[in-house]
C-alpha cells in the first residue's frame, strides 16, 4: 500500500470535490462529484445522525447509484446544501430520466455547528446557496483544514476540519476517504501524538509518532452535549463494488474511525461513512480483493481524520486551538 499522487479521494480518477465556506457564518458545505453516477451505500453507527436519502443506499433498494455526496455544517439546515447540488446537477442534466425530466439522486449528512461563535441569525437558509457554490468549484486539488463543511468543526479539544488521504494497493484499485471531523472524542492521546499515529504515511499529519505514556482506559470527560458532535466521512475506490460490497466496506471503514477518535460512535455522535465506487476497475480475485478494500479504507480514513485536525487553521473568534499553532 502507497500514497496517492494527491494523497486526496480525488487520486480516484473520475472524482471530484467542491469546497465552499462562509466565515462569518462560520460553517461551510463539501461535495464529492462523478463524471458519471456512482454506485453507493452508507454505514451508520452514531446515535445523532442528520441525513437526507440515506434509506435508499441499502443493498435491497432499487436506486442503484447516485450524481453526488454532499457533508456539510449547519445541523438540520445544513441538509439543504444538498437541495443546492441537486439544482446544479439538474440544469446540467445529471440524473435518472423520468420522462422528459431528470432527477439527481444526491444524499447527504450533516454536522453540528451552530453553537462554534459563528453567526446564525440568518434570514434565509444560506446552505442552498453553500451547496451550488461548493459544485461550482468541484476540482481534483481541493484545500483541507478549515474549509468547506469542515470550516467550524470542533473536537473534544482542538478545532477540527476536513480532511482526505488516499492509498493504492498492490492490486491496483485505489482507495481514498473524505471526512468532516467535528467529534465529541479526542485526536489526540494526553501526550499530544494523533491516535492515528500507527497508520501515517510519511509526515502527512506531523510525524509526530505516538509515543507514550498515555492511558487509553482513561475515562473520556463529556465535553458537548447531545447532537452537537459527528464525524461523516465518504470512502470511494475504483474497484468495482455493488452495493452490498460497498457497505461493508463503510462499515470496515468505522474501525479507521475508532483508531482515530477516542472515543468514537457514541450516543452524542451521529458519525457515518458513505462508501462509492466508481467501477472502473475489475475485482482480480472478489474474496480476497473486497477484505483489502475494507482494510485499506479504514487505515485511509484515520489518516484523513488526522489530516483534517492537523491542516486546522486560526481565525478570529475560534473557540479552541488549532493542533498545529
């Protein structure tokens, strides 16, 4: 397994992401994008999720792919970034013909951060708006950090963000992940080192190793409350997965999740992770083929997770620090 030219989901080829952020509101809107529809699932394992369209990316559903993922800020507002996308794929032509019609198919989740100093007395919902914005700058290269839906992510303890990595098997398929870190857990051990530690890829979140001593029986402190945490995140590859494939490697996918957020899938987080392909490229041998997948997805998406805190950056009004100064 190697890093990516990019080390970004969009070192798939086919793929792209938009990105975009209102700093007074201080939330933004992401979206991951297909030159041609993808075939998709989720796996759900917090207990506050915000979604739109996820019920039909089960494996007994009949809508088999979808024109775009959108995570963005904004809790239940925030859903509406995805009505945004939806608007730009339709004048585009994007999606399954109904008669002389078009219908996108665009699911999406959410995070909670309406409570990060941002300001929220709007008059019009501006995720709609979020959304078209973020399409329109759909690209291979896109910014980490505190950018799109990542822009007023928090942790237990340091500001969160956006984050991406990606890796290449020895069986060619790539596999990439995209995620918005805005945990109830930390990132980091009591020593300062990223739980994902074990699975950097040369310095890409610091180098800074794990180390010790630290605890990791200790008992977290409860430091939001109730639906205001989630992390969601996006694993794609081009190996050709149907649905339920992709499932269960959403699902594999979660334990990358656990190795980088201590702790993770608790009853305040509503933390998810979609799981596309782009089919592009044959499974050589399907056993074997799909347990790497799962495997390379969840190393891929504790490094993202690290990445998004680590590429953090200070602005005015933050309620907690960046992990990087």
């Amino acid at each position: 397994m190697k890093q990516g030219a990019l080390n970004l989901i969009t070192d798939i080829p086919g793929l792209r992401v938009g990105n975009a952020r209102d700093d007074v509101l201080r939330s933004g809107t992401t979206v991951l994008l297909g030159d041609r529809p993808l075939t998709a699932s989720v796996s759900i394992m917090g207990g506050a999720p915000g979604t739109r369209e996820t019920a039909l990316l089960a494996p007994d559903k009949l809508v088999g792919h979808v024109d775009a993922l959108v995570l963005s800020g904004g809790s239940a507002y925030g859903l509406d970034a995805c009505q945004g996308v939806t608007d730009r794929l339709r004048a585009a032509g994007r999606g399954f013909a109904v008669g002389p019609l078009t219908v996108p198919i665009v699911p999406g989740a959410i995070v909670f951060d309406l409570l990060n100093g941002g300001d929220k007395g709007w008059s019009e919902n501006p995720y709609p708006a979020l959304g078209r914005a973020a399409y329109d700058a759909a690209a291979r290269d896109f910014a980490l950090g505190s950018e799109g839906a990542g822009t007023g992510a928090m942790t237990h303890q340091w500001k969160g963000g956006l984050g991406s990595a990606s890796a290449v098997l020895e069986c060619g398929a790539t596999v990439g992940a995209l995620v918005v870190v805005n945990a109830l857990g930390s990132v980091t051990a009591p020593s300062g080192q990223f739980w994902a530690a074990p699975w950097e890829m040369g310095t890409e979140f610091g180098g800074r190793g794990l180390g010790g001593p630290f605890d990791a029986q200790a008992e977290p402190v409860l430091a939001k409350r109730l639906g205001e945490a989630t992390t969601i995140a996006i694993v794609a590859t081009d190996a050709a997965l149907d649905k339920a494939g992709l499932q269960r490697m959403a699902t594999a996918a979660h334990d990358g999740m656990a190795r980088a957020i201590h702790p993770s899938h608790t009853p305040f987080d509503g933390d998810l992770v979609f799981a596309v392909s782009t089919g592009a490229r044959a499974l050589s041998d399907p056993p074997a083929d799909a347990f790497l997948l799962g495997h390379a997805s969840a190393c891929v998406l504790a490094r993202a997770i690290a990445r998004g805190v680590y590429a953090a950056s200070p602005r005015p009004g933050d309620l907690q620090p960046c992990v990087n100064g």
